[in-house]
C-alpha cells in the first residue's frame, strides 16, 4: 500500500481520497476508523438534563414507545436519532443491527447463546440480554467471523 501526504495551508476543509482495484478487509477498517471519528458523540435526555454520550461508551440503542433509548455503565438516554440514523453514522466496526429494535456495540457483548427458531441470545458485559432476530443472525456470524468456510 502506498500512502501520499499533500500539505498546504491553501486548502480550506481536509478531503481523504482512497484509489483502489477493490474494497477489501483494510479499506474497509480505513473507512471504518475514518467513520468512527466523523462521530464525536451523541446527545442523550435523561429527565431534563441532556447527556454527551461517546459512541464508544453505549452498550446499545433500543427502540421502544415512540423513541429510541441509549444503554450506557450510567443508565438510559433518550436519544433523537433514529435507529435507521445511527446505523447510517455510526462505525460499522463497532456496531451491529441486532434486530428490527435493537442496534449493540460489538464490544460490549459477552457472548451467545443458540435459542429456539434459530435465533441467536445475546448477553452483554453489563447483564442485560437481547435476541438477535433470524433477518440478522447471518450479518452477525459473518461480522464476527463465526461461520465456517468450505473445507474448514
């Protein structure tokens, strides 16, 4: 891979261009690490104080009664976003769709558990537990690396 730095104090705004024959796994954890930081933070409401929560810090984000809740260490946020609108800004390295409700942060999970019609149990560091529907039980075994490949 060859990398080039162009410098000058003429240009206004940082501009990253990639020129490739493919995508392949290390384009995409560029691309991924330049998402993450375009994502500073995300404003969370707890009663009437607003909250500065950093991406890297949430367990996941549910969706219930009209609204979408932040999961962190210090408790739920409501957040304005919705589900469809983190999954476009957040760092797809770090987090994953779960079900129709739930997106989770990839480092939080402990682990699985097969459950019934296919579905997978998730359980996170915290506690809590969630289930993945059979719509994402591929996307997570690819991302995680859990399926196997012919002859292996």
């Amino acid at each position: 891979m060859k990398i080039s730095l162009d410098i000058d104090p003429a240009y206004k705004e940082t501009k990253i261009t990639i020129h490739c024959s493919e995508v392949d796994d290390t384009i995409k954890e560029i691309l991924d690490f330049l998402k993450e930081k375009e994502t500073r933070f995300i404003v969370g409401r707890s009663g009437e104080m607003q909250h500065i929560l950093k991406p890297n810090e949430i367990h996941f984000f549910y969706s219930g009664d009209d609204s979408v809740l932040a999961v962190t260490a210090d408790g739920e946020f409501k957040v304005k976003e919705r589900l469809y609108e983190l999954e476009k800004i957040l760092p797809p390295n770090r987090f994953i769709r779960l079900s129709k409700s739930v997106i989770a942060n990839l480092y939080e999970l402990s682990h699985f558990e097969a459950s019934f019609n296919g579905t997978l149990c998730v359980y996170f560091k915290s506690g809590a537990k969630e289930y993945v529907s059979r719509n994402y039980v591929g996307k997570i075994k690819e991302t995680l690396k859990m399926t196997r490949r012919k002859g292996e």
